[in-house]
C-alpha cells in the first residue's frame, strides 16, 4: 500500500508579492539618491553657470585645455574644469567671508564690553591701568624693555632681575651723571613692580631674553634660565 505525499500547492500571488517587496526596497534606497544628486547638481550649476563664460574664456585666451580625452570632448573639459575652478573659488570666499564676519563680530563685543566697562566709575580705572600695562609688558616686550639687568635692590646686599625702560636720563641733582630706569617685576605677578633709576655702573648686564627674564618671574624662579653676566665692553646701553 503506498502512501500518497501531499505537497503544498504553490500560490501564483506570492511571486508577485515578494517582487513588489524588492521593488518597493529599491525604490526607498535610490530616491533619496536620486533627490539628492538632483539638488546638488542644481545648486552646483546655480552657483556655476553665472561664472562660466568668464573662466573658459580665460582659458581659451591662454590656450588651455583645448584637446578633448577619452569621451570628453574639449568644449565638456573647459566647462568642468571652469565649475570646478568657480566652486573652489566660492568655497575660499565663503569661508574668508565668515572670517570676517567672525572677526567683526569678536571685536565688536569687545568694544561693547570696554564701553560698558568705561561707564563704572571705579571699574574703568581699573581696567584701563591693567589693560595698559598688560600691553606694554606682553605686546611688545622687545620694543618695550631694552636689556635685562641685575640691580641692588631691596638692598645694597641682595640681586633683583630687572628691565631696562629707558638710559641717558640726565640725573636731578645737577651733576653730569646719567641714570638709568630700570623697572623691577614682582613674582608671580609681572604687571606690578618698582620703578627704580639707577647709575650704570650699579648695574649688572645679563645675556638674556626679556621673555626669558618673564618666564624666570612668573615662574618664581622654577623655570630654570641660565644667567650668563655679559662683559663690560658688550653692554648694549
């Protein structure tokens, strides 16, 4: 006695099924594609076409790119070669323009924080010395200090680290001897200190940096500097 197998029948419908359900997949991953290489080529020839004229020009003018390469004719070389060109050229502008606007922008709230700061009575004053001396010490300090120095100071028996601001300075008691100011920066902070004027055999001419000599203050000594003595014929002042 055989036993007969029953095999399920096939449904004609589910092939039609599951190739809608491809189809439908297909269709979800390449519009997004297609929408979004549409709309950069449109903005890319927006941005482009105005400025195309002039650059082929140009390089028909110096004879550039006048032979086609594989199937790119040269009339289609000149013209990709231009978008190009004019999308490098508009990308450095926007972002040179952002610059800018970044720049203006930074410093017009500073200038709005100074005048705001300008109107307190006591504040400004205050600002402003700090503001000045902070220039002077950190802006500019090769044009602002000309030599760094050791003087007698607090003491005729202990060495401080100084800057020299200014020489030739005639002396007030009437005699031919000429002074030298030397300004004295307290550690840690070298925006405060003495102003001493001092003759110049009292001073001790370093072979050092003026930032050196900063680091060295600021530093409270950690920063290890060497201290070389010039000789007395090289003394710049």
């Amino acid at each position: 006695m055989s036993i007969m197998e029953n095999k399920p029948k096939e449904d004609p419908t589910a092939s039609g099924t599951t190739l809608k359900t491809y189809f439908i997949t297909g269709i979800v991953i390449l519009l997004p594609l297609a929408l979004t290489l549409a709309i950069v080529t449109f903005i890319f020839n927006l941005l482009t076409e105005p400025f195309v004229g002039i650059v082929k020009s140009i390089l028909d003018k110096h004879t550039l790119l006048e032979n086609g390469f594989l199937f790119l004719s040269a009339d289609q070389i000149q013209m990709y070669t231009s978008q190009l060109i004019i999308l490098l050229l508009l990308f450095f502008f926007t972002v040179g323009l952002g610059f800018l606007a970044r720049w203006f922008f930074i410093h017009y709230l500073i200038r709005l924080w100074e005048n705001l700061v300008a109107r307190i009575p006591f504040i400004r004053s205050v600002y402003k010395t700090c503001q000045d001396i902070i220039e002077t010490l950190f802006k500019s300090s090769s044009n602002s200090f000309k030599q760094v120095v050791m003087v007698p100071f607090p003491s005729k028996e202990s060495m401080a680290i100084g800057l020299v601001t200014r020489d030739n300075i005639p002396a007030l008691d009437g005699s031919n001897d000429l002074l030298v100011a030397v300004f004295i920066p307290t550690t840690p902070n070298p925006t405060s200190g003495f102003l001493v004027l001092f003759k110049k055999e009292n001073l001790v001419y370093l072979d050092m940096k003026v930032e050196e000599a900063l680091k060295y203050v600021i530093s409270c000594g950690v920063i290890s500097t060497p201290i070389t003595i010039l000789p007395k014929n090289n003394t710049p002042v």
